[in-house]
C-alpha cells in the first residue's frame, strides 16, 4: 500500500478505505454506507466521493462485473497499469494479480489494431481453491 496517498486522505476517504480493508470481500457503494451511517454518511454521494479518490490514488479497485470494490491487495498497485481479479462464485473471495503476460498480448493487439486502451479489466468469475476442496469432499 501506498503510505504517502494514505495520509493525504481525508476524514471520509479513511472510513471508507477502512470499511474496504476489514471487509472479507467486495463492498457495494450501499454496503459502504450502511456499515458507515454511524459515522455520519448520509449519502451515496458521499461514499462515491470517497471512492473516487481513493480509486485515483489506486487505494481500491472497482470491480466491473460486481459494481462493487476492494481495497488493493498488492503491494507497489500504483505502479501497474492494469490490475486482474479472480472471483469465487461461492465464497465471494477476491484475489488480486499482476496479468502480465497477458497484458503483453493484449498491448500488442491493440497496437497492431491501432486501438488506444484507456481501461483495461480483467475479471475471472469461478470457484477458488478453498471451495473447490469443499466440494470435492
Ligand atoms: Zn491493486
Ligand atoms: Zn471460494
């Protein structure tokens, strides 16, 4: 984790970063504000505020196919352009990775096509080790 960006945060940006870092999984913007409306949010707005900068500081990532986020779980993120998730199904586990060999075909697609990439995400939906070893007893 970045320690410089964590310090600049504000009051709001703490609550939310701290609601993300003790979840067992990926938060929804409501899931953030019902946990946080002792500590004065109100509004979604608020939350959303929150997470946008933590999100341009690369505190937290938003997963796409969930419509919710996750504090960073690697260590040095800010220096990756793009961040992969494998999601359990099951669980609702969340792990982290640097996608970089596929990164690499990725880039050279899309310089070959003369594509600009503003965003890239990758997201594996499935079942992780812990849930597979259930069921398989
Ligand atoms: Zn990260
Ligand atoms: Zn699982």
């Amino acid at each position: 984790m970045n320690k410089a960006a964590h310090k600049e945060l504000t009051k709001n940006q703490g609550l939310v970063f701290g609601a993300l870092t003790s979840a067992e999984g990926p938060l929804t913007a409501y899931a953030i504000l019902d946990q946080l409306r002792d500590d004065g949010f109100r509004a979604p707005l608020q939350v959303y505020r929150a997470l946008e900068k933590l999100l341009e500081v690369g505190l937290v990532h938003r997963l796409e196919s969930l419509n919710a986020f996750v504090a960073c779980s690697h260590p040095g993120c800010s220096s990756h352009h793009a961040v992969a998730f494998a999601i359990c199904e099951t669980c609702g586990h969340v792990s982290e990775f640097a996608p970089n060999a596929a990164l690499a075909d990725l880039s050279s697609w899309a310089e070959k096509a003369k594509f600009r990439p503003s965003k890239t995400t990758i997201e594996l939906r499935g079942t992780c080790a812990n849930c597979s070893t259930q069921s398989a007893n």
